[in-house]
C-alpha cells in the first residue's frame, strides 16, 4: 500500500479558500505543515510512524498541492489563520505544530498570533524570514530562487512546460545525496506543480516577504512562549553561514536544537529515520 492510499484525504471551504488536507491514525492532533516546493507528500515518511500513536493532519498550503491557489492571502498571518480555520473544523483547539520551510514560516507566524492553540513547535531547516531579510548577503548561493520567484509573471512563464526540470535542480541540489529521491517520487511532485495555478501559488508565498516581515518586526520583541525544537541539515549551505540555534534562541523562551549529518535541507525526506527519532521524543509526552 502506498502513502497516498494508506491516508485519507479531504477537502473544505475554510477561510475563504479550499483547503485539502490528509489524515491518519487516532489520538491526539499532531499537525504536519509542508514547505518549498512540496505538498503535503513532503511528510510521507513521518506519517506512518507518528499515526501509530496520534491523529496526523497534513495539509498542503495555499497556493501548493490540492489546495486553492487564490490571487492573495499569502502573508504568513494569513496562512496561518488558514490553519486555525482548519483546527477549527477538525475541533481541534490545541495541538503540537511541525513545520518544514515554509511551512515552518506558518508555524512561527502561528505560533505568534495563537499562542494558546500551539503546544509545541517544530521549526526544520528555516532561518525565520526577519533574520534572513536582515541578512541577504548571508543567504548564499541558495538564496538566488528567492529573488527570482519575487518577479511578477516571469517564473510562470519560463517554468511552465519545464516543471520536472524546475523541480528536480531543487531535490538534487539540496540534498546531501543527490539521489536520495526516486524518479517516481519526484513524479509525485511534478504531477502536483503541473496543475493549473501551483507555479503561481508558490511565487506568491515568496512574494509575500514584504509583509511577512512588516508582520515578524511588530511583534520581534514578543518571543514564542511554547517548547521549541529545531532540526536542520548540517550539509545545506545556509545552515553553515548562521548558526541556526543562537538563531532560534533570539526567537523562543524555549529552544533545542539538533543538527543532522550527512543531510541537506529535506531533513525528513533525507534521514527520515533520524527525524523521526527526535519527532517523537518531542512529542512524548503530548495528550491532547
């Protein structure tokens, strides 16, 4: 049985947008918040290890997967409140946020803005987006796409037809083992970007940077109050140029932190082993 069948997938009108989301397992919420550029799928090997023991919700983010890919709305403040719209409708108040990337730009923001629906927080492989702003020259040679998916248009255009190009550069480039996904994995995700709006949708994540970080400066001197866990890939160029647990301690009362070897930045799809390691030891004690 493969991953897409051994979950259940949903979809419902939610702030405004259509939001999908999978689901597996029984207990406690446990939410899972996909980053760039992937869907929920990003989580496939977490999934099965964190549904033996709680109730797993991984959404694809507005603009990415099944979920609607609208003109606007992209600002992590309303991303997030996507996700309280989503707890809201699973009557979950409260639960553990695990995010990845961009999906770990959400679970800040949410983090922020709905402190006491958050238990506790994984933020892997992320520099927040005030810290890396404030630092651009520091981005390193990763940092090119950023700029590049900020021009009105040009990205569509230039990638449409060429999606599995676009997106294999990232997967092999990012990883430590160039090959450490399949072809046919790979497939998953082009078949994802190839349909009408996704280019666009994750453009406009990126696009959002200016309010995103409006948004980070107003409330920088208020830290992030729940447990913090940090995961990040030792062999990802960003990570060598900041150090990414100081980092984090500028941003939480509460913060842990482990590097992982012999990884690049898709930490879960990489050494899902390791990361599920530490998932799970951070989520121990979670009841609901």
């Amino acid at each position: 049985m493969t991953i897409s069948q051994s979950v259940k997938h949903h979809t419902a009108r939610l702030n405004g947008i259509n939001q999908h989301w999978v689901s597996a397992g029984d207990g406690p919420p446990v939410y899972l918040l996909h980053g760039f550029p992937e869907t929920w799928y990003a989580w496939r090997k977490q999934i099965p290890v964190l549904a033996e023991r709680y109730t797993v919700i991984a959404p694809d983010l507005r603009g990415y997967g099944d979920t609607e890919k609208p003109a606007c709305g992209y600002d992590k403040r309303t991303m997030a409140n996507d996700l309280a719209a989503l707890m809201d409708h699973l009557g979950h108040e409260r639960a553990p946020i695990l995010g990845h990337d961009r999906g770990a730009r959400v679970g800040t923001r949410f983090a922020k803005d709905h402190r006491e629906r958050i238990d506790r927080f994984v933020a892997m492989d992320n520099v927040p987006t005030r810290i890396l702003m404030e630092n651009p020259s520091r981005a390193g040679q990763t940092g090119w796409f950023v700029a590049f998916l900020g021009v009105p248009d040009l990205p569509e255009a230039l990638i449409a037809g060429r999606e599995e190009t676009w997106l294999t550069h990232f997967y092999r480039s990012w990883s430590y083992n160039p090959d450490m996904m399949s072809p046919e994995e790979i497939g998953v995700y082009v078949r994802a970007y190839q349909q009408p709006g996704v280019v666009r949708g994750s453009a406009m994540d990126y696009r959002a940077v200016g309010e995103d970080v409006k948004q980070d400066i107003a409330d920088s001197a208020e830290p992030i109050t729940c447990p913090v866990l940090i995961l990040w890939g030792e062999d990802f160029e960003v990570n060598r140029i900041f150090n990414l647990l100081d980092v984090w301690r500028g941003m939480a009362k509460d913060v842990h932190g482990i590097g992982i070897p012999q990884c690049g930045h898709l930490c879960q799809e990489e050494q899902p082993d390791v990361v599920n390691k530490h998932l799970m030891n951070f989520l121990e004690d979670w009841g609901g």
